[in-house]
C-alpha cells in the first residue's frame, strides 16, 4: 500500500527485522496448486519468498515481485541456501506488467488500497495462459480490528469484490474462511514453504480470509 503509512522505507524497515513473512498461507497455496501441473508462475507481493520458493521446489519456473528491496535481497538469499532457482523482481505489484503468459498467478495478503488490487489484479488477468488461474488470498473485510490503522482496514477485501475484478474467469473459490493457523498446528502433516515458524499475534493478526480462485477457459483465445 503506497500511502504516508505503507511506504517502501516502512516495509525495508519491516524486512530487515523479520526472517520470514506471517501470512500462515502455505495450507492455501497446497491445497489449491498441489495437483496442478507445473508451469509458469507468478507471485505478486511476494515478501521474501516463502511461496515462490516453495512452488519452485515443486517443480514451478517461478517470478516474484515485491517492491521492497530488502525482502527481494532475503527471498534471493533463502533461494539460493534451499538450490532452488526463481527470478525475483524489485517492483511494485500494483503497476507491475507481467512478461508472457503464467500459469499460476498468487498474490497473498498483499496490502493495497481498492484502485492499486484493481489494478494489479486487471493486469494478472491480462498475463494469464489458457487454463491459468489466479489464487488471491486476504484478510477479510468481515472482520475489523480495532487496533489496525486506517490504511490497513482499506487493504480488506470480500470475495464479491475480488470476483468483480477477475472479469472473463470462471471462479472456481470465493469465499470466506477462517485464518489460517500458524505452521505449527500443520506442520508436521506438511512442507512449509520456506520452513518459516507460526506465530501467535503479530501487526497483521486477523480473524477472516476472502480466498478467491478464478480460472481462465482452457480454450479461451487470448486478445490482446
């Protein structure tokens, strides 16, 4: 979210005093790419690269972007040490022009205002292959924490709203769900992207997720 509060300063700062994001999604990404057949993928708001790196391990040629220099600096980092490649990108989400066609589009509690998600959301659709699906995932407007800023309560979705910018996809999730426990409840049953920990609380702590899946036809001819 580009605004006096979210600016790439604030996040550098955030980064450099974490070692792994606390979105809690790798159940999300499983669940709804495990199956999938590996092709290209795209990770917008990617934070230092739990998710791009987990789907590179299985077999994804994956893109991260995130606009802040010290995150991309970690994910890169975290790439390397696991011998995984994925092109990570410095850049805005809510501007960034996908190169060619993805398979996969994830953007996962991403914080920008309503206009900036239109936006980025519009250009995923534009970047998605036959086939591809975009899994977008966030807290949830259903639930407003007294504590959070105005900023961050203007970064909440509902899946009414996110299916209304995923215009021509058929959607296949949009709903609301709880958020999703720290690692450790799910840990042992599965792979963590990135092997980050579960936390209790943190500035993003939550209650509801919108999580919307939309899916482009299989034989629909891209125009351009």
């Amino acid at each position: 979210m580009k605004s006096d509060s979210y600016t790439v300063e604030f996040w550098n700062d955030t980064w450099s005093s974490m070692s792994h994001s606390f979105t809690h999604s790798d159940k999300v990404l499983m669940e709804h790419t495990g199956n999938l057949e590996p092709g290209r993928a795209l990770d917008l708001g990617c934070g230092i690269g739990e998710n791009a790196i987990w789907l590179a391990e299985h077999g994804w040629r994956v893109t991260g972007v995130d606009f802040s220099e010290v995150a991309i600096e970690k994910a890169r980092k975290r790439a390397a040490d696991k011998r995984v490649e994925v092109e990570f990108v410095v850049s805005d989400a809510s501007v960034y022009l996908p190169s060619g066609r993805y398979d996969l589009i994830t953007s996962f509690y991403i914080h920008l205002l309503p206009e900036e998600r239109a936006r980025m959301l519009a250009n995923a659709v534009e970047a998605l292959a036959p086939g591809g699906r975009i899994l977008f995932v966030s807290h949830d407007r259903s639930v407003t924490p007294s504590w959070w800023s105005r900023e961050d309560l203007e970064s909440l979705t509902t899946p009414e709203e996110i299916v209304a910018e995923l215009p021509g996809l058929r959607i296949d999730r949009a709903e609301v769900v709880e958020e999703i426990g720290s690692h450790a409840e799910h840990g042992s049953e599965h792979e963590d992207p990135g092997d980050h920990d579960g936390h209790e609380s943190d500035q993003h702590s939550h209650g509801a997720t919108t999580v919307v899946i939309g899916v482009r036809d299989k034989t629909e001819s891209h125009i351009s």
